[in-house]
C-alpha cells in the first residue's frame, strides 16, 4: 500500500504531514509509510501523557531553566550531535543507531526492519499529535531568548512542543531495536534516549515534552504487542538482523567514531 491510498483517513493524513516533516522526498524515498499496524485503533495516548505543566509550576520552571541552561552547549561536539539527530530520515535513523546495534544497518541490507519502522509511522503520528494538538504549548524559544541548533522556519515555528514527535519516534524505534537484539538493548536504548534529549539541546523541546514523548512511545509500542502482523513482521526483521549480524560481509561501525559517540551520550545534558 503507497502513501496515496493511506491519505483519506485522520492517521493517514497525519502520517502524510510526519512524513513530510522528517523529510519526505529526499532519503526516504521508496520508504513510505504503508498504512500502519493499527489501522485507527491506536491507544489512547491523551489519557497517559500527563497534562502539560502548567506555567509557573515546578514543571514549567525546570523546563524554562533546562532550556536557558542548555544554550551554552551552542557549538560543543554534543550540538553538533544534536544537529546530525534533528535528520530523522530513514537511512541517518538506521546511520544513528548502528554503532549501538553493533552492526552497520543501511536499508539495502535490511528491507525487513524497514518495513517495521515505516511500518508504525502512520501509528505513531496520533501517539503525539493528538496530545500536542490538545495542549499547543509553545515551543521554549518561542518563551525564553536563546539561540537554537535549527533555522527557526515557519513549520517549526507554528507547530508545538509537547510531547516531542522526535522523542516519540525514536524511543518507539528503539524499544523495536531493543526487542529484537536484546543483548544490545542497554546500547539501543541510551541512543534512543539521546536522540529525545537532543531536541532540548536544541532547543526547540522543553525537557519534560522528551520525558513524555517516551512515555507515548511505550503506550504505542505496548500496544502493537497484539497486532499479528507486526509481530509477523518482527519474526522476520530479527531473522534478518542475526543473519547480518553474523556475516562477514556486514562490517561493525568504526569504532573511534562509536566511542566518542558513547562517550557523548553517556550522561544527559543538563
């Protein structure tokens, strides 16, 4: 099923607008969304997601000052990470996750995994949209003055902040990647985690929409625990993922770039 015969629904529609938002056209591709696990009966994420912090709680407060505290990061190597994390297209998704995977993943090498992850993106769009759409807090530097790691365009200045889509995304792919190389779901998860983390680096999340971005990420991923076709899917992406990870011809990342990249996402930012 392609993009366009996914458009007449609301998930349809909003996995058109996510699609286009991490970067439709370019590196993904053939990768398009397919029309999703859930099919509309995705969870109810407005119900988990605790309501946004209201201004001048302690929530709030913590999140104005993370954000002030983190503009000093501006060019340290862990802004630049924070850059290279802001392209979430399919292959930079698979490039950023390799080191932790212990293996290099390309989506020529990997066509199984791939439609599991492209598989749930018409799932996740509702996961933290609808929360956001409900809550519409303005992102932090639209709050407090601060250079960011990204041009301030119109979609991202328009849209909001909490629950973080990226955080959303990547902690969901990563709770996949961890089920499916569980002897390296330590490593898999602490990437997911900074990839969420290198948003408020940025500076376009409040710490607390990372925070809950992750937590509509598990609701969803507990959720496709009951679908047979993604779990079909999954038998054959950890099928897949054991045979590459045992051939010779699939090379493990560079390690001296591996390191510096663990040593960088050791500790949270602020």
């Amino acid at each position: 099923m392609g993009v366009g015969r996914i458009a007449g629904s609301r998930s349809g529609l909003l996995a058109l607008g996510v699609f286009a938002l991490l970067g439709a056209g370019g590196a993904w591709g053939a990768w398009a969304p397919t029309g999703g696990y859930l099919a509309g009966h995705e969870p109810d994420t407005v119900a988990v997601v605790p309501q946004v912090p209201t201004p001048g709680s302690v929530r709030d407060q913590a999140d104005r000052d993370i954000f002030k505290a983190t503009r000093a990061l501006e060019g340290s190597p862990r802004w630049a990470l924070a850059q290279n994390d802001a392209k979430i297209d399919l292959p930079a998704v698979l490039k950023d996750f390799s080191c932790a995977a212990g293996v290099s993943l390309t989506p020529q090498d990997a066509p199984a995994l791939i439609k599991v992850l492209t598989g749930m993106v018409p799932d996740v769009a509702p996961a933290y949209s609808r929360p956001k759409d409900l809550y519409k807090r303005p992102r932090p530097y639209l709050r407090d003055k601060g250079n960011i790691c990204l041009p301030d365009t119109p979609d991202l200045h328009q849209s909001f902040d909490y629950p973080s889509g990226h955080a959303t995304f990547a902690w969901t792919w990563g709770l996949i990647l961890a089920d499916l190389m569980p002897d390296r779901a330590g490593a898999i998860l602490a990437r997911a985690r900074s990839i969420g983390e290198s948003r408020v680096v940025c500076g376009v999340h409040s710490a607390s929409a990372i925070t809950e971005g992750r937590t509509a990420g598990s609701t969803l991923f507990a959720a496709l625990q009951s679908d047979p076709l993604f779990q079909t899917d999954m038998a054959k992406a950890r099928d897949e993922l054991a045979a590459l990870r045992a051939s010779p011809a699939a090379p493990p990342p560079g390690s001296d770039a591996c390191a510096a990249e663990a040593a960088l996402i050791a500790k949270t930012p602020w």
